[in-house]
C-alpha cells in the first residue's frame, strides 16, 4: 500500500519510523492539544508498543511524507471493522512547519479515498472536538457529512467540549 495524493505519500508505518521527531510530536503540546494523547508522556518503548498492536489487524497505522522532499510529517490510522465494511480514520500532521499547507487535506482524501475505493469499504468515519477548527475544516472538504454528537463529552482547557462524528459511504448517500 503506497497510496499518494498531490502532496502526500502514505506507507505503512514501520519500526524505524519510531525516530526523535516522531515521539517529539506526540509529545508537543500544541500537536496533540485536541487528542487525548495529551495525556500520556510518549517515549521510544510506547510507541513502539503502539506500533505493535497493528500487527497482525486489518487496521492501518500509516506515515505521511511529502512527496517533493520525501520528508514524514505526520501519521494516520484506520481502525477497519471487516464484518461490517466500516473504517474509522485518524490523522496527526506532527511537522507544525506544513501546518495549513494542504498537506494533512491531501492526505486525509488520499486516505480516504483509497479506503473506500481501493478496499471497498461501504463507510468511513472519523470524530473530533467541535473546538478543532482545524479538523472541521479538513472533515468538510472532504465530503463526510455529520451523524451525530457525544454532547460535552470531554473537557479541553477546562471547559466541556461536544465530540463530532462524520461519515462518508461509498455509494454517496448521506445518512
């Protein structure tokens, strides 16, 4: 699986992709300021942990790189149901350099698109706090559509914060 975008390559996520940059992302605050990997102190045993749990799943955990430098900037997961022909989709544009440079769009639809064509997935989700601008925006452009809120399911920055779930289906259809 290689899937590349206009910007972006995605390859799966391998062991030697566990470098600095890579754990100084998930350890950046302003980087995981929406997720709940705030939470945890990342280190070179823990995501090699992480690594591991996709061996052997039908699940992606993917880097992202530019495709002009060849330089990773962020990683992406899908968490594939089989049974039910669903994918749950995830991304971190780790690199805040790119930040609002098109590249986590191009391969949030590479993705995406390569879930739903290419697998043949029937749906594909994704949720995010209703406080990541930056998260709508990417969710809109590219065709998911809102089915439903988790209402102040979280707190971020002490306040409650709703969670806001997406899909996109194959065959188009909304809902």
């Amino acid at each position: 699986m290689r899937p590349e975008g206009r910007l972006t390559e995605l390859r799966p996520f391998k062991a030697g992709d566990i470098t600095p940059a890579y754990i100084s992302w998930l350890n950046d605050p302003t980087v995981v300021r929406f997720s709940n990997q705030r939470f945890t102190a990342h280190t070179a045993e823990s995501s090699a942990k992480y690594f591991n749990g996709f061996a052997d799943s039908p699940n992606h955990f993917l880097i992202i790189r530019r495709r002009d430098t060849g330089e990773a900037i962020g990683t992406m997961t899908a968490y594939v149901s089989v049974p039910h022909g669903t994918a749950d989709m995830g991304i971190l544009v780790g690199d805040r350099r790119v930040w609002g440079g098109g590249f986590g769009l191009d391969a949030w639809r590479t993705l995406l698109e390569w879930l739903l064509a290419e697998r043949g997935l029937r749906k594909v989700t994704a949720g995010t706090l209703d406080c990541n601008e930056a998260m709508l925006r990417l969710i809109h452009k590219s065709g998911m559509h809102h089915e439903a809120t988790r209402r102040a399911q979280e707190i971020v920055e002490g306040a409650e914060r709703n969670i806001l779930y997406f899909a996109r289906f194959r065959d188009g259809r909304v809902g």
